[in-house]
C-alpha cells in the first residue's frame, strides 16, 4: 500500500470521527500557536534593542571611566572622574589612533529647567558639535551650536523633542529663553525625535555646548584638575574587527600613558558589545518564552497520543477485518502513524496560522495608552519551520506507540474484541 | 443478467471438481487453551486432505473445535502442534507477514458476523483486499466481484443501509475479488433466515461448480451441508467421521432472485 493511499485511509479515518479530531487538533493548534506568538514578541523584543544599539551610529566606540576606591570598596563603574575633554581631543591630534575619526565626548548632568511659565527636571548633555553626526542625531527646527559657539562658551541649548514639548507645547521654541541653575540658555534647536531606548528617554534632554556645561552649568573637575566628562563617543572608519581591536589597543595605550597610570582607569566598548550582550538576554529571553509555550505543545502531543490509544481500542475489531483480508503489520502501522501526523500536522499548520496571524495584530499595540513603547513582534520563518518540524515529530513520536500496539494485534483476538 | 457476464469474463474457467491436486493437507492438528484453571482441547490430533476443487462442509456441536480448525485454515490462528500445508507451503515456516500475505491472495475469508467495516461503502469494502495487494485498477475488478454475487446496484450503499444476505454478498466479494484459490466460511449462514441462507448456498455452489475454487465451511445445520459433496464432523476436536455426501441427499441451491421491490427500495433510502 503505498503513502496517498494511506493517507486517504487515514483522512477517512478522522473524517469518520469529526468532533474528536478538531480537539485534538486544538491541543496542536494552541502549542504551535502560542510556541509561534511567543517566539515572535520575544523576537521582536530583539529585533527593537538591536535596532536601537545600531541607530546610535555607526562603528562607535563608548568610552566610559572607571570605578572610584573609597575606603578600599569599589564603587560602579563610571562614578570615577578620569576622562577629560583633552582625552578626546588627543585620540585625533596625536595621531596615535589612525583608526578614529571623530569624537564627541558627553558631559550629562541633571537639572530643573523652568521656561515659559513650565519647569521639568531633564537630563543637560554637554556634547561638542561633531556629536550630532557621531549619535546619528538631526535636528528638526532652528540649528546646532556651532564650533565657534563651542568656543565661546555660549549661552545657548538645543532642547530635545519631548523636553520641547513640555515646556513649549505646540508654540514656537527657537528663540525662546530656558533657565537652568539660575542661567539663561537661548534655544537655538529642536532635536527630531529618537524614540526610548534602553538607557532611558533620548528625547528628554537638553543639549548645551559641553564647555558651557563645564564653565558654567558644572564645575566638577578630575583628580589632576582637568574637566571631567562621562562617555566619550568615537567613531572608527570602518566596521572591520581588525579596526575596532587596534583601534581599543591604541586608545588603551593613549589614555594609560595620559592618565600615568598602569592598570585601565576606564572601560572601552563597542558597539558590538553592547549588541552581544543585548542579543544573549534577548535570546535568553526568547528560549524562556518558546519552552513555555513549548510544554502546551508536548501536552497537545499528549493529547494525540490519548487519542490514538483510545482509537486503536475502539478500532480493534477494524484491525482485525482488515488484518484477516491481508493488511501486513506495516499497513497498520502507517495507517496509525499517518493518522497522528495528520492531525499534528495539520493542527500544526492552523497553529501557525493563527500564531502568525496573532502576532501581526500584536505588533504595534500600545499596552498602557498612547504614550507607552509600542509591542513589536517578528514573525521569523525559521520559529515556523521549528514549530512545524516539531509538530509532525510529535504527530510522529507520540503515533508511534498506538500504532505498535495496533499493528501488534493478534487477528483472531482483534476480531473477537467486542 | 450482471452475474452471468461477470462469470464468463472469470480467467479461472471451469474445473471438473474433485480432479486437482491436494490444496490443504493438516496432520496431527492440536490447540489447546487455557481458562483460568480448565486447560480446554479445542483440536486433539486432527489430520485430512482436500484436493481442489472440493466444496466440503465441517460440522459438530458447538465448541466441537469447528472454528478453531477454521481459524488455522484461513491462517489466522497457528495450531499449537501439528502441521498444515496450505498449496505445498507449510505455514509454520511463515512470518506474520507472509501469513498476511497469504490471507490475502491465497484465501478468502467469510464470517457469521459478515465483519464489514462500519460506514464504507459496498465497493469500498470490496476494494480493500486489492489495496492491500497493491493492485492500481480496484474499482473495475470491485465491481465485477460485486456483479458476480448479484450486488452491481448495491456498490455505494454502506452496511446499515443492506439487509443481512445482502451484507453477507458483500463479505463474499471481498472474499472473491483476490480470485483466490480457497473460500473458507465460518458458519456463513449462522446469522441469516432460510431463504437468505439458501442464497448464500447457491452463490457457493456456482462458485465451486463454474470457477473451480475450492470451498471450506462450517455449519451446524444439516440442510446446509448437504449442499456440498462431503461431510467432516467433529467432535471434542477430533474428526468424527469423514464421508462424501450420499447423490440422492445432495441438495441443489436455487439461484439469487433480485432483492423484492420493497427491500431494494429501503436499501436505498
């Protein structure tokens, strides 16, 4: 008997008992479903913090300070004030870094920011010019300091979209007055939004010359007395791992020899740091949520294989007719097996279906109103392929043992089963 | 008439009975089973020979070990001692499959209980023994098998909608359709009334006279056996007594008459 003929066996089979099939197909269909729906937000989890570490710019380095010892106890990384503006200045003038080439440094600090009659607390960020085109940033109305206000230590600020929004609302802000620590920022700039990311809200910030910041607005200063700031950006020229690892070799050896100290007082990272590290917990999350969904799934198997058994009781007497006119135990044993897979199979496709189709509707939806991070789901074809390999293994695994026990009878015993 | 034009488009041909060759020869056939505490011989030491082209009746008492012989001929039971060659082969030798194998191109099998699979059609049931051989053209031979025991109208009714003659047809074309070589019945005509039965007896009796096949069965109404040509009685699983039937006894059944109007009619409602 060869393999269409039994499948239509075994499609007469379930169509013979329609009910039954369909909840043993829900068992699938809520495995590979929700194995497919979970996949998929837990892969656009990834696919949302991948996309977020790449639009900080390309080929980037961050370099942060180290830890402060006080008392012999080691605090977190980057409460130390080490890095100085002149350190990034000096990756490009010494030359000893051919592979930069930019660098912005950042010098954040928080403040409450009272303008047009609003106040809010925000993030100031005192950056140089180049650091709009090292972060990937743009600007939506008005412009970005310049090098020569840079220099002039100005008094102006480029507001973020939301901090924007709050203090102006839908009226003008370019040419409007901020006070911040009892000074005045003229609002030169609007930054185009950027969305949330990971590290909290690129669209609540203001951003103001970093020697206005450091002149002005805060004075902290390194051990040795120059300015401190707490990342400093640079960008390489190219993406190469060649580049980046000269690139960390020779920054090492500057800042070591600058800082005249032995042991690293800072911390290099890359890009790609950053993505390695997002990418293990995303994934770790990814696996988390597919196993949970995964256990629905061995239940529908389960659940086929309940089925099976119980069809194969009812049907003994079926085995034995057919045994007796000359079915072989191979031509039972497929006849069951096939009927398995068939139902897995096929509970499997609909999962799919469903799952995919769930999760379509999914992405986009904002839990929690209109300002919260929207749901992204990815439908990715090889979670598909996963589910549905899966699902015609278990249609196969947990048939296997029904279809031993039917292709085992005894046809004389089958047909006397009343 | 359907059954006529089948019959002549049978390659078999007709065989002058009781002139082939030995077909089943059993020696020292024993079975024993054990119920609880009580170990039961169903068959203690049986041995005969039919030659092809013999129509032979078994009969006994029940539990006489008539079924059980049965089930060792048709190769669905193996005997416990004994040996059974069935056309030169002895079935101990045989695997599962082979068994199968010859169930299915060497035998055809007739129940008292018709075993008809629920819900499938006439054709369908029919068809099943050519599915198993792994035979392309089935529906063609089906229907031949179906026109030979008078049921070429009756292909697309399923069981619950033929009467208890008109199913035991069906189970007797399935029985055909591999043209086998052997039509073993276990008291074929046990659930049937007389006139059914009588059916039943003709469609063997031309089966055996026209085609040569070779027919076993089991009864336990003497009207029925003496429609064949010899008698094997059993008794406590042995053989009782072994004798032709007498000329002037045998009976000759009457054809199928087509179903009367009202039953075609509620058939195929």
């Amino acid at each position: 008997m060869n393999l269409t003929e039994s499948i239509r066996v075994a499609l007469r089979a379930l169509g013979a008992n329609k009910l039954r099939a369909a909840l043993t197909m829900l068992g699938m269909i809520i495995g590979v479903g929700s194995v497919i729906a979970l996949m998929s937000i837990g892969r656009g989890v990834q696919a949302g913090i991948t996309s977020q570490i790449k639009g900080l710019g390309s080929n980037l380095l961050f370099i942060t300070p180290g830890s402060t010892t006080q008392g012999g106890v080691r605090a977190q990384a980057g409460t130390a004030s080490t890095l100085t503006a002149e350190d990034a200045q000096a990756m490009l003038d010494s030359g000893r870094v051919p592979q930069a080439v930019a660098v912005a440094p950042e010098a954040p600090n928080g403040g409450q920011v009272v303008a047009n009659g609003q106040n809010t607390f925000t993030r100031l960020n005192g950056v140089t010019p180049e650091f709009l085109e090292v972060r990937n940033f743009s600007v939506a109305e008005g412009d970005f300091f310049s090098a020569e206000q840079m220099a002039a230590r100005s008094l102006v600020a480029v507001l973020g979209a939301n901090t924007r929004q709050t203090l102006f609302g839908d009226s003008d802000a370019v040419g409007q007055t901020v006070r911040v620590n009892q000074i005045n920022l003229r609002v030169i700039g609007v930054m185009a939004p950027k969305g949330a990311q990971a590290q909290g809200g690129q669209d609540d910030v203001i951003y103001v010359p970093l020697t206005t910041m450091q002149t002005r607005l805060n004075r902290a200063r390194t051990a040795r007395g120059g300015q401190t700031i707490s990342t400093i950006n640079v960008q390489l020229a190219d993406d190469r791992v060649e580049t980046r690892q000269a690139a960390v070799e020779n920054i090492g050896e500057l800042l070591r020899e600058r800082h005249r100290v032995a042991q690293d007082d800072f911390t290099i990272r890359s890009q790609e740091d950053l993505l390695q590290t997002a990418n293990q917990i995303t994934g770790f999350i990814t696996l988390f949520l597919g196993s949970v969904a995964g256990i629905s799934l061995l239940v529908g198997g389960i659940g086929i294989m309940n089925i099976m058994l119980v069809s194969v009781t009812e049907r003994t007497r079926e085995i034995g007719i057919r045994k007796a006119i000359g079915a072989k135990r191979r031509d039972i044993l497929a006849q069951f097996l096939i009927e398995a897979t068939v139902v897995s199979v096929v509970g499997g496709a609909i999962g799919i279906f469903i799952g995919a189709g769930g999760s379509r509707l999914l992405n986009g939806i904002r839990f929690g109103g209109p300002t919260a991070q929207p749901i992204q789901t990815v439908v990715s074809p090889d979670a598909i392929v996963l589910a549905f390999t899966v699902s015609a293994l278990i249609g196969l695994f947990f048939g296997v043992y029904p279809a031993v026990k039917a292709s085992r009878l005894n046809p004389i015993e089958a047909l006397r089963y009343e | 008439m359907a059954t006529a034009v089948a019959l002549e488009a049978s390659p078999t041909g007709s065989v002058t009975p009781g002139a082939g060759e030995v077909i089943i020869k059993v020696e020292g056939l024993t079975k024993t089973y054990t119920m609880g505490d009580v170990t039961v011989r169903a068959l203690d030491g049986v041995s005969f020979e039919v030659r092809r082209g013999e129509l032979l009746a078994i009969m006994g008492p029940s539990g006489s070990g008539k079924s059980t012989l049965m089930n060792v001929l048709g190769c669905l039971d193996q005997p416990g001692a004994g040996t059974y060659w069935l056309d030169g082969v002895e079935t101990s030798t045989l695997d599962d499959d082979a068994l199968a194998e010859v169930r299915n191109q060497k035998i055809g099998f007739v129940f008292q209980q018709f075993n008809l699979l629920a819900r499938t059609s006439a054709l369908e049931q029919v068809e099943l023994p050519l599915l198993y051989a792994g035979v392309r053209d089935r529906q063609a031979r089906a229907l031949e098998a179906l026109a030979a025991v008078g049921l070429a109208d009756r292909a697309r009714h399923r069981p619950t909608e033929l009467s208890g003659g008109q199913q035991q047809r069906v189970a007797i074309a399935r029985a055909l359709v591999n043209n086998p070589a052997l039509l073993l019945a276990d008291e074929p005509t046990g659930a049937l009334d007389t006139r059914t039965s009588e059916e039943i007896m003709a469609i063997f009796q031309r089966l055996n006279e026209e085609q040569g096949i070779t027919v076993v069965f089991v009864t336990h109404e003497p009207d029925i056996a003496r429609h064949t040509r010899r008698v094997i009685h059993l008794r406590d699983g042995q053989i009782n007594q072994d004798a032709p039937v007498p000329e002037g006894e045998r009976l000759t059944a009457r054809p199928i008459q087509e179903a009367p109007a009202h039953e075609a009619a509620a058939a195929r409602r």
